[in-house]
C-alpha cells in the first residue's frame, strides 16, 4: 500500500508540473519595489513571500480547506524538485548531481540577484541588499539559528547534550 501511495504521490505530482504554471518558478519569490524607493525592503520580500505562500495554497490545496496537508506539501515539494530536475538534469538521469546543484543555485542566486538590483546598474549594492538580509536575520531568529538555538551542526548538539549528562 505504501508504494502504492508514493507513486501515486509520483504521477500527481508530474501532472501538477505538466498542467499548472511552473512550480519550480513559483518558488521563487517575485520581488517587487512597489512603493518606488530603489530598493526592495523587508516589507517587500515579506509581502512578497506571503502572496507566493497563498498561490502555493490556491495551486496544492486539492481539499480545499485554505491549508496545506502534509499530503498537499508532500505533493507540492515532490512537483518542485520533478521541475527542478526537468530544469537543470543537464546529462538526463533523472537525478541532480552536485555541478547540476551548483548550476541551479547559481541560476537561483542570479535571478535574486537580478529582482534585487532595482536600479539595473548590474550591481546590488548595500541598499539594495538590506532588506534581503534583514528578513534573512529576522528569519533566522525566529527559526533558532541554521541550526537550531544551540547552534553548530547535528553532531554537535548530540555531542553536547552527552558532555552535559
């Protein structure tokens, strides 16, 4: 039953790549200076990431309940990378290699890169960027750090939490 459901999981997500708008670009964040400043704030890319949360919902939500399941984010997360892979599986395994990773977080960067810098002068300056890294702080404030509100990596924490037995 349980390879049942994952291919199931399989073709609903490569039919949700073939029908809908690309989720792969969806992801992404469209950044917009919409009150003409030069620069695109924290506000912004907040609003910005909201409107792209609630088309996430209106694209995955197959129940309707204005909530994404854990079957409905396994849906949408399984129809990005299939897009993902369409997109940057350059020698055609259907799988990323790592120089395939790099090339598609260099494209990632160079489109964020491209919405930040709102003057097109081909440079992001410190203006340009501070909104950026002002929701990348407050985000990960909230969220404890990369890695969690100890910090370090995964063995760390384990090896920490052993020294202070």
């Amino acid at each position: 039953m349980k390879n049942l459901n994952k291919t199931n999981t399989t073709i609903a997500a490569a039919l949700t790549v073939l029908i809908s708008a690309p989720a792969w670009a969806m992801s992404q964040v469209t950044l917009t200076d919409t009150n003409n400043d030069g620069i695109i704030s924290a506000d912004e890319i907040t609003q910005a990431r909201e409107a792209r949360k609630a088309a996430a919902v209106i694209e995955f939500d197959t129940n309707g309940d204005g909530e994404l399941s854990r079957d409905e984010r396994k849906v949408m997360k399984e129809t990005r990378k299939t897009t993902k892979i369409a997109q940057y599986d350059t020698d055609g395994d259907g799988k990323l290699s790592r120089a395939e990773k790099v090339t598609a977080k260099e494209a990632r960067q160079a489109a964020l890169n491209t919405q930040l810098d709102v003057n097109q002068d081909g440079e992001v300056s410190d203006a340009e960027r501070a909104g950026f890294e002002q929701v990348r702080e407050e985000r990960g404030e909230r969220k404890g750090g990369k890695h969690g509100k100890k910090g370090g990596k995964k063995g760390d924490r384990q090896n920490q939490s052993t020294n202070d037995q």
